[in-house]
C-alpha cells in the first residue's frame, strides 16, 4: 500500500517505477474501505505482476470487487496490444465464460403470490445443481455447440440478439479442445455447477433510471430470474490444458515473469492461436450451457404459470465475465482480458444491440444470497479508464473455508427463509460457502462503480428464492 497513490475518489495507482519489471501502472478502483480489503489480500501484488506482462498497455486493472485469484486476481483486465502482446490462461480464469443472463417474467411478485416456492421448486427440479452433474444429451453435436453456441440449440433470434457477441465467438475450433475437456463438458449442457454458480429468482425493487428500465423491459415489483454459470468441466480442462502448454514455451520467446501462474504465449504465436481457438469454442460453450438453463427456467415457468407465461419470459441480456476478446480501443487492436469483469459498453456501440444502443449495454452486478443485485448501463468513462469495461458482482471477502466456520449450512438455510427466500440446495457446505457475509457490499461497489463513470444504475433486484449447487 506504501506504493499507492490515490488519483481521486475511487481511483488508486501503484506507478510503474515502483517495480522494475512493471510495463505499466497498476490501477484500482475502490473507495478507501474496498482499497483496503484488497490490499489485504495479495490482489495488489497479482495486479502489479500483470503489469509486467508483454504487449500490456496503459494499466493493468483491479475492479472494486478483486479479490485474490489465479495469476490475475478476480476482478482483473488488462489489455495487450497485437500482433505482439501476450495471450495468458490465467487472465481469463478456469471457468471460461462464466456469465450472467437475466429473464424477465410478465408478472409482478404480487401477481406471483403464494406460487413462488413451487416456481422455486420447479427451478430445482428442472435445473441439475451440484459438483459433477449431468443430464442426459438432446442429441445436439458437441462439436456444433462448440462452434456455434446456443444457436445449435435452436436459440431464438430475440435471445441470440440479447447475448453477448451474438453467443458464438469467432474463430473457435472444436479440434483445439482436447478428448479430456470434452469428456468432462459431456452431458453438463443445462447444468448449473457448483460453488458461486446459482439460479436465483428476483423482484425489482426500486428503479433508478425509468427510461433505460423501460427499454430493457423492467418495471417495478416485476419478477426476474437470475443465472449464473459457466462452462463447466469443459472450460476448467481447457484452462488447465493451456497453463501447462504455454508455461512450457515461455523461454522460447524469451519470457520472463514473476508469476509462473501467468504463463503466457504471444497471441500471434501457434500456441497463442491454439488456446484462443479453444477459449472460444469453451466460451461458446458457456453460452450455450445458460441457453439451456433458460429453456429449463421457462419450462419451470409454464408449469407453475402456464404456457402463456413462460412465452412472454423475455430475456434482457447475457454477459460473460470471464473471456478474452479482439477489440478496437482508442485506434488500437487490443486482446481484452476480463476475468471476473464485465464489458459495459455505453450507448452508440455497434456492439450494444440495436434495441438497446440508445441506452447502453447491460450490466449486472449480482450481490449474494440476501443480498440485492443490480442492473447497470455502461456509460463513456468505461471505455476512457477500463477498456468498456466493470466489475461483475459484490466479489470475496472471505475464503470458503472461512465462511463454513463461521456458519453451518442449515442454520444459513434458515436464516434466508425466515426472511422469505426459498432456498434450494442439495448441499449444506456448499450453502454455508457462500454466506452473504463472505462477500464485499454490493451497494457500496456499484457505488464506486458509478461514481467512477463505468456505468450506472438502472435497476435494484432483491431475491425471492435461490437455487445452488
């Protein structure tokens, strides 16, 4: 921290002189209290050794919710400029395309009523929840979802239009994933996993922008499923597949680093090319996985709410938090790597759709279970500071092992539900694991979030009930 200087209320920067191996400055946004639990944690130190990466430019990046990860801590972005600058694994985390998607449902929670712990039940039953579980295939060709994502699904154009690059990143090769990843991703289409991941249904709670709430199509008391996901097995094996492969070749193109957990390759290089192939194709995967999920949700819909219901359930939109991705910047073409960070493009991208382009992107910044969630819009200042870029949910405070010593799993469970939300989880550790007081404030990161000019409030969502692993 002795290092750190604070440029103004929710902006601190760690100059490049302070290390001599740092390319660039190391920059944080947070407010002094978040400022703090990050540096607690090792997150600084990680954002500095991803300044020392080859091809960086401008900053290396810490969000407001970072917290320590995997090489780049959670919560981190960093551009490299190509053809030169380095793709790394570690920036874009084990669950490849870990994202978002928010639908919403043509009622109100009072119109719900007494019906909301069979809607809850119905989730549970519909949506496989757990370390491990599969279901069985609906004979769709892996190598489709993997080239295509969830339009090999037969996803609609009103979904494929509320999605995040369409939901199929270009340039995926099915043949860049390896027989381990794809043997693990097998039959885990339409299944939600396990730690953070989650199926929440919400209420909108207070509205902060009425006209941007109106074109995403939210309104007060209105009742809005929440999912969170990823590309399960498939994306972890990719992950793992690439750190070994690149931290292999390294020395070859005469790179040095702090952090072998770093390991890299030039993105122009034969193994660069492989892993972004791969991520691809894993990304698209992802999308894919919530497709499915959402089918299951409106399914759930039309059973306890009739098929007329789940027909009106519209998605808002789907964003990944966890992905590399070619973008244009400032005149530069820059590889973005966003883990645990979300793009929040603002209004008058080409790559906000059409319905939305006059408002921005949408963002959302889940909190935990009993806590709020918010919607954003990207705003300008996210492509002047964080290449389009925010943070993507309240973010750790606590390890996992910590959050079960302080809690059991059942005295959690009913906690929530003497407040009102319905819980549905086949595990009580992996319940108490994700205890609310395990997590920062998620008011006071959007706070900074917005303040800072990344985006800005739309919507507030609070939980009806929650479905986990």
């Amino acid at each position: 921290m002795s290092d750190a200087i604070r440029l103004d209320e929710t902006t601190w920067e760690i100059p490049a002189e302070s290390r001599p191996d740092m390319r660039v400055p190391a920059r944080v946004f947070a407010d002094e209290q978040l400022f703090e639990a990050i540096a607690r944690d090792g997150s600084l130190e990680q954002v500095q050794n991803v300044a020392t990466l080859p091809g960086v430019v401008e900053a290396a990046l810490a969000m407001p919710d970072a917290h320590q990860g995997y090489g780049f801590p959670v919560g981190g972005v960093a551009a490299m400029e190509l053809p030169d600058g380095v793709v790394s694994p570690g920036g874009v985390g084990y669950d490849i395309n870990c994202g978002v998607r928010l639908l919403a449902l043509p009622c109100t929670e009072a119109e719900l009523g007494q019906r909301r712990e069979a809607l809850v039940h119905e989730l549970s039953r519909a949506i496989p929840a757990g370390a491990g579980k599969r279901r069985r295939a609906g004979g769709v060709s892996l190598d489709d979802v993997l080239r295509d994502g969830p339009r090999a699904l037969g996803a609609s154009e009103d979904d494929l239009e509320r999605t995040e690059s369409g939901g199929c990143l270009p340039g995926a090769d099915p043949a860049a994933v390896s027989f381990r990843a794809r043997a693990r991703g097998d039959g885990q289409l339409g299944t939600m996993g396990s730690g953070n991941h989650f199926v929440e249904l919400q209420r909108v709670v207070r509205i902060f922008d009425p006209r941007t709430a109106a074109v995403y199509g939210l309104a007060d008391d209105q009742v809005t499923v929440l999912i969170h996901s990823g590309s399960r097995g498939l994306g972890h094996q990719v992950c793992t597949d690439f750190v070994t492969r690149l931290d292999a070749v390294m020395a070859r193109y005469g790179i040095e680093l702090p952090d072998r957990q770093l390991a890299c390759a030039p993105a122009s290089s034969s193994e660069g090319r492989a892993y972004l192939a791969a991520m691809a194709a894993a990304a698209n995967f992802a999308w894919a996985n919530r497709q499915a999920i959402a089918d299951e949700v409106r399914g759930a819909v039309a059973a306890v709410l009739g098929r007329a219901a789940a027909e009106r359930t519209r998605q808002v939109y789907d964003v990944a938090h966890n992905v590399a991705k070619v973008e244009r910047h400032r005149g530069r073409e820059l590889l973005v790597h966003r883990k645990g960070a979300t793009r929040a493009f603002p209004a008058g991208s080409d790559e906000v759709p059409a319905a939305y382009r006059e408002v921005g992107q949408p963002v959302f910044i889940p909190g935990s279970m009993g806590t709020s969630s918010f919607v954003l819009a990207g705003e300008p200042g996210s492509l002047e500071r964080s290449f389009g870029s925010t943070c993507h949910g309240a973010g750790r405070t606590l390890s996992r092992t910590g959050a079960r010593k302080r809690i059991q799993g059942a005295e959690l469970r009913r906690e929530l539900e003497g407040r009102g939300i319905v819980v549905r989880s086949p595990s009580n550790k992996g319940l108490a694991e994700e205890a609310p007081f395990a997590y920062k404030d998620v008011e006071r990161v959007v706070r900074v979030v917005e303040q800072a000019g990344l985006a800005r409030r739309v919507a507030q969502l609070a939980p009806l009930g929650v479905v986990k692993g």
